[in-house]
C-alpha cells in the first residue's frame, strides 16, 4: 500500500522529521526498553524529532496527545493503543489533516483502512504457545490455574488471555480458579496474588503472571505466604515478555516459563517510515515473532533452554 497522504510526510531537504509517539506509559520493564529503543532509533543523528508522550495508561490522555500531534502538524504518528477499542473519530482526524499513522506494538479493533501500517507482536499466538508449553509439561496431570492479566482492554492482554483459552479448552483436567488484572504493574501482580493466595491458598498449582513485573509481584506475595514455586516447587509459574531479569529469573529456575515479546520495534516503525518517505511500497503490517524460555532442566518442543550464554545477549 502507498498511503495517500504522503506529501504531508515529505520533509524538505535537511529538515528533522517530526515523529509524535503516543506511548502507553511506563507501566513494566518491556515499556521501559520500547520508550528507550524509540528514543535511541528517533535521534537527531538519524535525522528525527521524537515527540514521545507518555500516557500514563490513561485512555483519555493518549487521545489528547494524539490530538496533539494532529494540531502540530507531525510528519507522522506513530500510537501504542492503550485500549484496542474506541479509536474511529481521532484517527479520521489524523486522515483528514493527511498526517499517517502507525500502530505499534499493540492491535486496534478499527478497520485497517482507518490507519496506514501495523508492526508488533502476536499475543494470541503467545498464550497458545504458554497453553501447549504447559500441556507437554503435565503430560495429562490436572492443573488448578491462576492467571494476572495485563491492564482490561490492551490487546496485549486480550491476546494472551484467549490463545491460552484455546489450548485451556482441550484439557478437561484443567481448571481456571480465577482471572484478575493486575494492570501489567509488579504492584498490581502482588495485589492481585495476595488476594488469590487468601481464596485459593493450598488449590493452586499453576500461576501464569502476563508479564514479568506482575510475575515479580506474584512471586513476592507467594514468597510471604511460604509457597514455593518454580523448578521443584509447588506451583509452575509461567510469564510473558522475557525482559532480561525475567530471563535470570528463568535461569534461575524461579520461572518455569517465560514467553518472549520483543520490545525492540523502533528500528522496523523506522524502516516503513523511510519507505513512505520515499514513495515506495510500504509494508502495511509488520509482526514481530517471538520464542519463548524455559528453566534449566526442562526440555520443551516449544520453549528454548535458558543458558547464561542467551541471558548475556539480553539487553533489555
Ligand atoms: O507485555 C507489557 C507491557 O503491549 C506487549 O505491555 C506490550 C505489553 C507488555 O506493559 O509488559
């Protein structure tokens, strides 16, 4: 696709581009490694003006600061979409001042023409991968399931949520206790786990946290209560996102499994950038695959093998 507005991308000669990111917050450590990878890729060396809002996970605010951009006149928007739902009326805006958009790292429940490119990843895929990595692990042996989502209406969480569903559907010997957001936050993971552990203490053993800060959450109100979990503990603790301390905490036999979801987008959101600078063919969707970690000890058709030698490779 070539998106329509084009010239309003074009910058004259010498001249920075100006990016407007609408960031979700600063919410976990996968945030943290986004905001950072946009900043390090968006430079005034490389030719940029990075405009980056963060948004405090605050729905009302990443419309204003969209709205914002739109007023400024950007060369581009680029949206991490707190919500998947409700963006119709801000981005025809964006379409009728001609200034193009991307989404990242998040999906969006709008019509694709409604926006002109798509990179990130693919959280349905990630919690089938967490399903199936769970159900080789049991081989059959009942599971009582607790699961932290991420913060209500991301898709990010949404996905993960329904791909492990779907592997949850095929296993009459599982059972899923109970479901509660803990807001992708380590104090949200904590909350959340002290509150499980007083309804569900000694029903429970499987935990899977949506991502790492919860999971350090998780691990911290069951280290209180004297639950063990991980490698020959009680309870198998599952994560997402494989940020770098939730890989050591993988080595370390801590977590059971983490399924990666890579932050690092920048470099690809620059790339369709420069396409559509260019007037060439762009790539109207981009994902960004993922693997998935496991503890030492385990051997997984769906999951690498930590060694210290990928950890030293982690830089986020
Ligand atoms: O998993 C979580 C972050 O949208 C994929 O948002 C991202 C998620 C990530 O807060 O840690």
């Amino acid at each position: 696709a070539v998106a329509a507005s084009m010239a309003v991308g074009v910058s004259a000669e010498g001249d920075l581009i100006t990016i407007g990111y609408a960031q979700v917050g600063h919410e976990s450590d996968w945030r943290t490694a986004n905001t950072k990878n946009y900043e390090d890729v968006f430079s005034e060396e490389n030719g940029y003006e990075l405009s980056l809002i963060d948004c405090d996970n605050d729905n009302a605010k990443q419309l204003e600061a969209v709205r914002n951009f739109i007023t400024q006149g950007m060369d581009y928007i680029v949206i991490a979409p707190i919500q998947s739902a409700g963006w119709d009326t801000v981005l025809q805006e964006a379409q009728d001042a001609g200034i193009p958009v991307i989404i990242a790292d998040r999906e969006i429940e709008a019509d694709a023409s409604m926006y002109d490119a798509w990179v990130g990843t693919a959280p349905y895929d990630e919690g089938v991968t967490a399903g199936n990595w769970l159900a080789e692990q049991l081989d059959g042996a009942e599971a009582k399931i607790l699961q932290i989502e991420g913060s209500v209406g991301a898709s990010a969480a949404i996905g993960r949520t329904d791909g492990f569903a779907e592997v949850m559907a095929e296993h009459s010997e599982w059972e899923l206790l109970d479901s509660q957001s803990g807001d992708f936050t380590q104090d949200g993971g904590q909350a959340v786990m002290e509150s499980f552990i007083k309804t569900y203490e000694g029903q429970f053993n499987v935990v899977v946290c949506q991502n790492d800060n919860e999971a350090y959450g998780a691990m911290d109100a069951m280290d209180a209560a004297g639950i063990t979990y991980g490698v020959g503990g009680d309870v198998i603790l599952i994560s997402y996102d494989a940020t770098h301390d939730g890989l050591q905490y993988t080595l370390d036999g801590k977590i059971n499994l983490d399924v990666e979801c890579n932050p690092i987008q920048a470099e690809t959101v620059k790339g369709v950038i420069e396409q559509m600078e260019a007037g060439e063919d762009f790539e109207a969707t981009t994902l960004i695959t993922d693997e998935a970690f496991c503890a030492p000890g385990i051997e997984s058709e769906f999951a690498t093998t930590m060694t210290e030698e990928i950890l030293a490779g982690r830089a986020y």
